[in-house]
C-alpha cells in the first residue's frame, strides 16, 4: 500500500478531516516519528462516560521508544480520535523537546511582543512620571 508520501506503507487515518490527518502525517515525518517506534496500548477510560467508558478500551497510551515519551489521552469517547490526539500530543511533545518552537509558543511570544508595544507607547504618551497607574508614586 501507498502511503500519503510515496513510500510504501500502513498510513493511519483517523476520523478527522483530511488536513488534521495530513498535518499530522507531515509533522510527524518531519520529526522523526515513526510509527515502528511508537508502543500503543489501548485500556479502559475512567471519569465521565458511564457503562459505555466500562466496557470499552477507549483510553490511548503511547510510548514513543527512542525519547520514551509517554503518552494517555482519554478526552473522547471514541477510541479512533483519541489516537488522532495523543499522536498530536506525542508532536507537540517532542517539538518542545527538540527546542522548536510550537505553535502555542508562537502564540505566547506574540502577546509578548503586544504586550511590549502597548507599554513603550504608554510611555511616550504618558511620560517617565514616577506614577504609577493608580496614582501612586512608584519607586525606581
């Protein structure tokens, strides 16, 4: 069989739309992660859900064996997704790992950034006063 790249393999394809799973594929290419060095156990979910997360292997634990992270995502009822969300999580994981900068990262960084911008532009328009935003004389 084919998989998504050309290579001959055992694509994975999860019920998610098709971008989720090509996203996934690619991030996971990317970085080295393979599904031969991926452990996936599948065990019984607790918390909400009743008789249906009794009876059911729901629950998704990964093992990913050359950085030995471990992974358990229980966040759905469905055992598919949560196989989708943990492989998700196992490339965040190894992307902050690795020192790269991931999305929430990105995210974090630009409100920095804002947050940076709006106070340098307080300070040309309010000056270098010694009061705070309270009225309070601040010390410096």
């Amino acid at each position: 069989m084919r998989g998504l790249f050309g290579e001959k393999s055992l694509m994975l394809l999860f019920p998610v739309s098709e971008e989720k799973n090509k996203w996934l594929q690619e991030r996971m290419k990317a970085l080295g992660i393979y599904e031969k060095d991926i452990e996936e156990k599948f065990i019984r979910s607790s918390g909400s859900g009743g008789q249906k997360v009794n009876k059911t292997s729901t629950c998704v634990y990964l093992k990913h064996l050359p950085t030995r992270i471990e992974i358990k995502c229980m966040e759905e009822r469905n055992q598919s997704l949560n196989r989708f969300l943990a492989r998700r999580e196992l490339v965040r994981r190894v992307e902050k790992m690795s020192g790269q900068l991931t999305p929430e990262d990105m995210k974090i960084e630009k409100i920095k950034r804002q947050k940076l911008k709006s106070k340098k532009r307080a300070r040309l328009k309010y000056g270098e006063s010694g009061v705070d935003s309270r009225g309070r004389n601040r010390e410096n």
